[in-house]
C-alpha cells in the first residue's frame, strides 16, 4: 500500500505505578480508490491518512503522488510499477504535443502537433 514511510512503531505502556509493558503503534491504513486522470479509471490502494490527505491537496491527485514521491517512500511494487507506466505515458504525450500558451499560474497548456501544424 502507500504508506508514506510509516510503518509499526514500538514502545512502552507507563502505568500509574510506573511499570513498563511493551505496545505497538499502526499506521492508519484505509482502503481508498483514487480517481486517474492518466488511466481514467479508478485505482484501488490501501494508504495512511497522512498520504490520502497529500494525494487530495494536489493538483492532478494519484498521478501526481505516484510521479513526484520516490520509490524508497513508495516500496510497493504495484505503486512502482504505476509510476513507470504514468512516466512512460506522459513522455510519450509530451512528445506528440507542443506548448501553445501559459496561463495565469504558469501552467504551460499542451495542444496535437497535429493542430500546430494545420495553423502554420
């Protein structure tokens, strides 16, 4: 799952008494379906609650995460593997369009060659 780096974390339980018995901390893991722009469909995943609220602030969500976070953070090979395919998918994009115009935000938008070329 995208589990942000978590992972089970250990310690002590203090009694009144000041005794000491050993316990465990999870990481909050949900089961959460994500919408891709890129595949556009959903995707299944199990992430923490720390990772589902990243993956809502930006801007294109899962395609984004999967892209920018690196493979040490990711570790699943089902989320690897994704990130491969979207950097694989968006290079091929970017290779058949060209940059018409930045907008307001300096978000370069993309239009066909096709199109480029049957403006002049």
């Amino acid at each position: 799952g995208l589990f942000g780096g978590k992972m089970i974390q250990f310690g002590n339980i203090i009694s009144f008494s000041n005794k000491k018995s050993r316990r465990t901390w999870k990481p909050n893991v949900q089961s959460k379906r994500f919408w891709s722009e890129t595949y556009n469909r959903f995707l299944h995943f199990r992430a923490v609650a720390s990772v589902i609220k990243q993956i809502k602030k930006l801007p294109h969500g899962i395609d984004d995460y999967l892209m920018r976070t690196p493979r040490e953070i990711l570790r699943y090979p089902k989320a690897i593997q994704m990130s491969k395919n979207l950097r694989r998918i968006h290079a091929s994009r970017a290779e058949n369009l060209e940059p018409a115009e930045t907008n307001a935000q300096g978000v370069l938008s993309y239009r066909p060659l096709d199109a480029v070329r049957e403006c002049g």
